[in-house]
C-alpha cells in the first residue's frame, strides 16, 4: 500500500517525490481560455511549442481548477518506466485531480522556477479526456525545463512508457 510522502520520499519503487507547494489559482482563471491566455502572454518564452495545444483540443478537462482556490502541487520524479495507467494510479493515491494541459500551463506562469531542471513534468488527465490526433493518439501535456533554460511546451502520448528523464505533476485538493 502507497503511505503519503514527505520531500525526497520514495512512496514506491516507481515514483519519488521532488516538490510540493502551494498554488493559487488567481480569481481571473477561466478554464475555457487558459492556453490561449497563455500562449499570448508567454509563447515567446518557449523554445518549442506544440500547436495542438489549444483550448479547443483540451477542453473536456475531467476536473476543471477553481479560480481563488489554493491546492497543494507535487512534482514526483519518475524512478523506471511506468505506464500512463500507472501514473493514473498514482494521482489516485494521492488525492490528485487530473488538470492537463491547464494544469501544467497555470504551473508555469505562476511558480516555473518549481519545474525540475533537466526533466519533461507530465500533467495527465484521464484518457478519454485528452485530444486525440489523426492517427488516434492520445496526446498528455507536458513542459520541459532544460538545463541551459531553455522551455518547451509538447505532448506526450497516453501510450507510451514514461521514464526517468520525466516528472508526473499532482494537484492536490
């Protein structure tokens, strides 16, 4: 059984948390023009971005953020390959909702310098909430902060295995 963890914990052999803060989500948040909002304010700042990142392509959200709350983020590292289900779980043990590419998007423009360096942070949401590409791929959000502080904005595939060059972003309640 998974135990909470405390920074620098490892809760299981897969996952180990780096990070955990608080985040408010400012009471001008609207969920239906985030990554517009976003892409217009801070696109220049990114050295690759994903176009398939719109508000019309991510907007079944399975749980959309509430403008003016304050939730508790965590940044877990991911310790060997694990799959998108596997990921899911751990949201679930965590008392995590899945906030995608909303999520990952409020996370930069409000606390980037919590983005672990040299890492992709992954922000999943449930599958069938997830825009799905002409080849029926699930695309999940995910930001990467390189080392010579470069940014990049790109989709991941629901697919796929997730290893250790990868972080998994909880939002908890």
């Amino acid at each position: 059984a998974m135990r909470s963890a405390v920074n620098g914990d490892t809760i299981d052999e897969w996952f180990e948390l780096l990070k955990e803060f608080p985040l408010t989500v400012p009471t001008s948040y609207d969920h239906g023009t985030q990554l517009s909002r976003f892409a217009k304010e801070h696109r220049k700042q990114f050295y690759y971005w994903n176009d398939s990142l719109t508000d019309a392509n991510f907007t079944k959200a399975t749980q959309k953020l509430a403008p003016g709350k304050t939730y508790t983020v965590k940044i877990f590292g991911i310790k060997k390959a694990v799959t998108s289900n596997e990921c899911l779980a751990l949201l679930t043990s965590q008392h995590a909702i899945p906030v995608g590419a909303q999520g990952v998007s409020l996370v930069w423009a409000e606390a980037k310098d919590e983005f672990p360096i040299g890492k992709w942070t992954v922000s999943f949401d449930e599958k069938d909430a997830l825009w799905t590409d002409a080849d029926g791929y699930h695309g999940v959000p995910l930001v990467g902060r390189h080392s010579d502080g470069d940014w990049g904005f790109d989709l991941g595939y629901f697919g796929s295995d997730w290893n250790t060059g990868y972080c998994l972003l909880c939002f908890c309640d």
